[in-house]
C-alpha cells in the first residue's frame, strides 16, 4: 500500500508487442499505470519503462514539486533528472502511443 514499481519493458522498436502487453497486464492488476521511454546509451536505443502503483500518479506531479522532492532530498549532482525531465518523461511520441493503444 502506498507503494509504487517501476519496471522495464523493452524497446519499442523491437519489443512493441510484449511492451503493449506488459502495460495491459500491469493495467490489470495496478490503478495507475504510466509508461515512459528514454534513450539509453549502453543499448543505443530507446527503451520503455512502466510506473505502476495504486495510489501515486506521477504525471500529476508538476516541475516545481519535483524539483522541490529533489532539494527538500538533498538529491544533487544528477546528470538527467529534473522537475522539467519529470514532466517530459510522460509525453510519448505519436508512434509509441499508437503502439499502446489498446493498452493505453
């Protein structure tokens, strides 16, 4: 309770089926299920990411708050993750969404 999983869930490019399938299945089990899709450098691709929890809506979560969490945290010397990359993380491009629309 309370609680939140995050969960890789393959490329888009690659896995677009068992990505589908992994949000529709999360979907099943959890209230809030978001996707999200960042580039990694070791693989060379963009790869998916699935935030799940019963309760925490991360979308909702707008740039001030997050960077507050983030200083009230102490959570420094990051080279990624600020409260404008939180917000971002949650637009998905036309052909991933079209990808998870039955999942979506």
């Amino acid at each position: 309770a309370g609680g939140a999983l995050v969960m890789h869930i393959g490329s888009p490019f690659a896995h677009a089926a068992r990505v589908a399938r992994s949000i529709a299945e999360l979907r099943s089990v959890f209230a809030r299920v978001t996707a999200y899709f960042v580039h990694i450098p070791v693989y060379g691709a963009v790869w998916g990411f699935a935030l799940a929890s019963d309760s925490l809506d991360a979308q909702s979560i707008d740039a001030l708050q997050a960077d507050a969490r983030l200083a009230a945290r102490r959570i420094g010397l990051r080279q990624f993750y600020n409260g404008a990359m939180h917000q971002a993380l949650f637009a998905l491009p036309e052909f991933i969404r079209e990808s998870l629309r039955p999942a979506m």
